[in-house]
C-alpha cells in the first residue's frame, strides 16, 4: 500500500517539479559546471596510471626489478604488488621535484581557479617535458621525427613524439642495467653447474642448488638498497 501510495504521489506531482533548471547555484558555482568538472577530474584519475607509466622513472624502476628477479630465479617472489609498489614510491621520490614544480607553475593555480584549465595545460607539463627531454635517447627521437616525417631539428619536443621516444629510451636503458645486474647470478649459476658435472650429479637441476646462493649473496650484498640507490643516482 505505501509502495502504490508514493507512485500516486509521483504521479500527481505537477510537471514543472521535473522541469527544474539544472543550472541551480552551489557555491557560486552552476550545477553544470561543476558536472563537467567532475567528469573531467574522474577522467583525469582513470588516465593517471598511464600518464605515470609514460612520463616519469616508472617503467625503468619495474623493468629493471622484474629483470632482477628473474635473474635470482624466483619470478613470483616478491609478488608484483610488492614490486610495483616499490617502484611506485621510488618514482615518487625521484619525480617530487617535478610534480612540486608542476604544482606551482601549472595545476596549483588552476585548481584554485585563478587560471583557466587550458592555460595551466603548458606550465603543468614543461617540468615534465624537461625531464623526458633529458633523458631522451636523440636516436630514438630523431627515429620517431622520421616515422612521423618531421624534421628532428624542428620537431619542438611534439609530445606525440617525444612520449613514445622517451619510453622507449627508459625501456632500452633498462634492459642494459638489467644485463650488468644478470651476470653475477649467470657466473653462479655456472659455477655450480661445473661443480655438479664435475661429481657427476648431472640429474641434480643446478637451480635447485644454486638458488639459496644467490638468495645469500644477494642479502649479504644488500642487494635491494643497492639497487634501488643506483637507480635513483641515475636521475639525480
């Protein structure tokens, strides 16, 4: 009876309640406005992810951990959200300075209003962009300029050029720290696998054996500070 009570309500109600105007004031602020502001800020947060992996030492960071612990021969250990959340609080204390400068310079301002959204746009993005200018392979850019048919010399830092050369150029600089940080492992997996050839286990796997070495060596070495101390070096 309730349920019959408040759809005759509903029904009874006269038309201009639905007819409201949307654009009612909240805070100074129409309710449309603050709709596409809303939107805007959600689609902001659904691309944050991607825009961290593309413009900032992320893709470096988890490259090189996941190389590392392929290498010590336990590729579930640590598990990925312990690795990528290593590498995302690494990035964030490599990449401080330039979300502090984007701040100030570009998104700051335009959060508080005081300027329009497509005017923080440049500011917000030049600390980025001198970032990945500086770490740009000019190969990689000058190959990129090619493929779009745009001369290198004039290219500007085109982010649709500059994006995609900067990861590739974090992706191959990864892969050769990656083959200093392997060989270590490689010589001790070498060493033990002579060792058991040499007594005549050859049905004993040599990464069974080999394993807890490389564990000990790694923590004897200090390995993960080490690391994690060298790659942030390299962006300083």
């Amino acid at each position: 009876m309730r349920l019959r009570f408040l759809l005759g309500l509903l029904v009874l109600l006269p038309g201009p309640v639905f007819a409201q105007d949307v654009s009612i004031s909240l805070g100074g602020n129409s309710l449309s406005a603050t709709g596409v502001g809303l939107f805007a800020l959600l689609t902001v947060l659904a691309l944050a992810p991607g825009i961290a992996v593309s413009i900032t030492c992320f893709p470096l960071i988890v490259t090189v951990f996941s190389i590392l612990r392929q290498g010590i021969g336990l590729p579930q250990a640590p598990p990925n959200i312990l690795m990528v959340g290593l590498s995302i609080f690494l990035t964030w204390f490599v990449m401080e300075p330039v979300f502090m400068q984007s701040w100030t310079d570009g998104a700051g301002p335009a959060f508080r209003g005081e300027m329009k959204i497509e005017d923080a746009f440049t500011p917000a993005y030049e600390p980025f962009r001198k970032f990945m200018e500086a770490r740009t392979d000019p190969d990689s850019y000058a190959r990129m300029a090619n493929l779009r048919g745009v001369d290198p010399a004039i290219a500007n830092s085109n982010l649709s050029i500059l994006i995609p050369s900067f990861m590739l150029s974090e992706i191959g600089r990864a892969f050769q720290i990656g083959f200093v940080v392997l060989l270590p492992f490689l010589i001790i997996d070498l060493v033990v696998s002579a060792i058991l050839m040499s007594m005549g286990m050859m049905m004993m796997p040599p990464a069974i054996v080999s394993l807890p070495i490389k564990l000990g060596f790694f923590v004897v070495a200090n390995g993960w500070t080490l690391l994690s101390e060298a790659l942030v070096k390299g962006y300083m």
